[in-house]
C-alpha cells in the first residue's frame, strides 16, 4: 500500500464512504475517522462506532488511542457473530462530536454527506469520559444501541392476537470508576505502541506503524488469538467478492493486536462494558429481521451474547467509587435493568419458543423489574411471559394474577398503550372473547368473571374518551 494510497484516502473520504457503502464486508473496521463525517458500513448487521474519550486538560490525542484500543478490541469480540464493523471517530473535524449529533447523522435524521445505517440494521454507540479530582482519576463510559427505523419491541402470539412489549431503556450509563494514573498511562503507552501492523502475529515481527488521523478501512479476514489478520480495503480497487489474505497488505504487514492487555490488567477489566458492548451487539445481530441466519447459529450468537452480558453482571461494580457502595444498586439499577433485559429477548430469539425458553426469559425480566421497580417496560415483558405460560394451566389463577398485575402496573403508565392493549386482550381471553382456553379449564367464578368484565369496561371507555 503506497504513501499515495494513503493521501487518496485522506483527501476523498467522502468517496471513499460511498464506495464502501456498496460493499458488505464480513468483519470490518475503520479508525480515524473525523467526527464531522461519521461513517458506518451500511450493509452490517451491526455497526459499533466509538467516540473520543473526554479526557482532562483536553489531550485529542490520548482521547483518539483510547477510542481506537476500545474499537479494536469491540470488533475482536463482536467478530463471531458474522457481518459486522466497528468504527472510531477522531476530533480531526474539529466539530460535531457530541452523542447526539453523531447518532442523528449515522441514523439519518441529520445531514451528513455520508451513508445512513440501513433500516433494521443495528447501532451501537460508545463514547466515555474520564475526569480529574485533586490527584484521583476517575472513568465513566455511555453506550447506546438502536436498530434503524424501530425500537426493541417483543411479540408474543396469545388468544386471537399479540402481547407487545417494548424494551423501555435503550442506553447504558456505567458506574463512575476509579483509574489510577499509572493504568491510564499504560493503556495509553499500549495504544501508541500497538497501532501498527506486523508481519505476524508476533509482537517482534517486523512491523509499520498505521499512519495517524488518516482514515483507515479494513476487512477482518482470520482470528488468532489475541490477533487479527487483516486486508486493507483500497477504494480504488473495491473487491467484488470474497477478500483473500494477502490482498491489499499495508507495506507487507497484515496483522494486529486487537485485545489491550498487560500481565496486570486488561482493557475489558479496565472497563467491564466492553462485555456490554458484545452483548448488545450480539442481541441485535441474532434478532435481525432482515438476517438469513439460519436457526440453529442465531441460537449459538444468542447464547454468546448472553455470556457477555453475564460477564458484565459479574463486574458492574468493578472499580467503583467508595462512596457510592452503599447506594450502588439504586444508582445503577438500570444499568442492571437492561442487561436482565436483553438476556430474556435473547432467550426468546428462537421463532419456536418453548415453555423452558418462556420460564428462562421471565426470570430475567423478573431480575430486570426487582433491579428497577418502577421500570414499567420491565413489568410488562415479566407479565407477558406468565400469560403465555398460564395458556396451558388447567386454573385460570395465573391468567388472573398477571391481568391483575398488569393493572396494577397501569399505575406506573396509565398512558402506556402496550399496557392497556396486554390487559385488554387478557382480559379477552379470560372471558373466553379471544380464542379457547386449555382443555379441563376451571370456569371463572361469577365473582372473577363480573371483576374481569368490569376492567374491560373500564379499558373500553378510556378507549373511547381519547
């Protein structure tokens, strides 16, 4: 890859977006990429794109290497669940590097002069912070994952219709943690140190270093180890079909470190949401739409996920700070929330759910709503999954527990029109208005049947006022 290779790139990065928006790489990434032009692989199932870190005394250049370590090893995790890019946006554009109007222009609400995600393609956004007070240092880190065009929404065939939730929160605020300098340097000496390519997958090969704040796209063509084997994507000569190793190589050199780590620590104990992140991205590749996965690699991509997402349970309060140990579940109970959260979609990705796969998700949508109480998303899912198990019970007491309970829950969001719509059809069936009962059915009483009826009522006049 010649030096002109590199100035083309530099000049023409809006070309270059364009011609390799027409191409869907297996595994890809980019780095350097300016925040006033963000850019993402169109066709991926998923993109996760890392914004600078905000760092003290305002350092640009620390602030790009710890994105690009957080890029690199973000695609080193999520490259087992097929087509999917990671992308590090730099502060070279001078401008536009807020969360808010990065999504806006990766999501193409905002004019960017680049390639939207395509609808129901998935997003998962990164950025942190680390912030000085008198000689301690402490990190915090933000993600955000949103699929184009929709928001996460279960369905779940019960009666003549469907119970629909949706997953409510759609974020991540990590815990605040301590770092102490001399990690901090570290991670940052090894960022230096390892945006180079090698020879081989081989920290004393001969190597060359990748060139600074200059846009650099590449395919992920093998996986050793803590490595990855890669082709450097040219876009003057755009491969049509399946790269090769070998193809497009920078200066001979083909391979690089993708996971930050020293015999004392590692980037992803640094900050466990690197494990969020790999769940996140996971969930919203195995329950793609538009994804020709078959069946039974969805449900392997839907277990990995899940594993990730278990790693970041295990270390949310990694590092935390002292003094926030007491309240540290009230702080972060949403971030517990929509971990639990995930891990039952996940259960249910399946198209054929079985009552274990039911039983499997509930549990963790339990676990989100005790982490949140008065997350009425969390509420709604837990109740969902009991009305589809209580189908089979020869008792209408399951049924009627979860209607109630969605009542109940009404109280939270008397506005939440998912809500009024679950009870509505529940309440339906228990009547026996929407479709039959299970055989050797116990008949309500005329006490359960005159309480049910009047809800229905009830829900059927609030229809009717709006």
């Amino acid at each position: 890859m010649s030096a002109g290779f590199v100035f083309r790139l530099s000049r023409g990065f809006v070309a270059l977006a364009a011609l390799v928006a027409a191409v869907l790489p297996a595994r890809a990434g980019m780095i350097n990429v300016p925040c006033d032009k963000p850019y993402v692989f169109r066709d991926a199932a998923v993109n996760v794109v890392v914004l600078p870190f905000a760092l003290p005394r305002q350092n640009p250049a620390t602030a790009n290497r710890l994105a690009q370590l957080v890029q690199r090893e973000a695609l080193r995790s999520i490259a087992k669940f097929g087509s999917v890019a990671s992308v590090q946006l730099n502060e070279s554009g001078g401008s536009g590097c807020s969360p808010e109007e990065v999504r806006a222009k990766l999501l193409g609400t905002q004019p960017s002069g680049g390639v939207p995600v395509a609808s129901g393609r998935g997003l998962v956004l990164v950025w942190g912070r680390i912030v000085e007070s008198g000689d301690a240092l402490f990190s915090q880190v933000f993600v955000d994952f949103v699929r184009s065009g929709s928001l996460e929404r279960l369905q779940l065939a019960f009666g003549d219709g469907q119970l629909v939730g949706a997953l409510g929160v759609q974020g991540l605020v990590g815990p605040q943690r301590t770092i102490d300098r001399a990690t901090l340097d570290k991670i940052d000496a090894f960022a230096l140190r390892n945006n180079v390519l090698y020879e081989s997958p081989d920290a004393n090969s001969p190597h060359t270093t990748i060139p600074p704040e200059v846009p650099f796209s590449y395919y992920v063509t093998e996986i050793r180890g803590d490595w990855m084997r890669i082709v450097v994507f040219d876009p003057g000569r755009a491969p049509t079909g399946p790269v090769q190793n070998g193809q497009s190589v920078f200066a001979g050199k083909q391979w690089i470190r993708a996971v930050a780590s020293e015999p004392e620590w590692t980037l992803r104990r640094v900050w466990p949401e690197i494990a969020f992140i790999e769940g996140a991205a996971g969930y919203l590749v195995a329950s793609d739409p538009k994804s020709a996965t078959a069946p039974a690699s969805r449900a392997t991509m839907a277990l990995a996920a899940s594993r990730a997402l278990d790693e970041f349970q295990e270390n949310l309060a990694r590092n935390s700070l002292p003094g926030e140990r007491e309240s540290f579940d009230d702080r972060y109970g949403s971030a517990r929330a929509v971990t639990s959260s995930l891990q039952g979609l996940l259960k249910l990705v399946p198209a054929e759910r079985s009552n274990a796969d039911l039983r499997g998700a509930r549990d963790r949508f339990a676990a989100a709503t005790q982490a949140a109480p008065g997350n009425a998303e969390a509420r709604n899912l837990t109740l969902m999954t009991d009305l589809v198990l209580a189908r089979s019970a020869d008792s209408p007491e399951p049924a009627l527990r979860a209607a109630d309970h969605l009542l109940a829950t009404l109280g939270i969001a008397p506005a939440n029109a998912s809500l009024q719509s679950n009870l509505r059809l529940a309440d339906r069936w228990l009547l026996g208005q929407a479709g039959p009962r299970p055989p050797g059915w116990r008949p309500l009483s005329d006490d359960e049947r005159a309480r049910v009826a009047a809800t229905l009522d009830g829900l059927g006049r609030v229809a009717t006022a709006r």
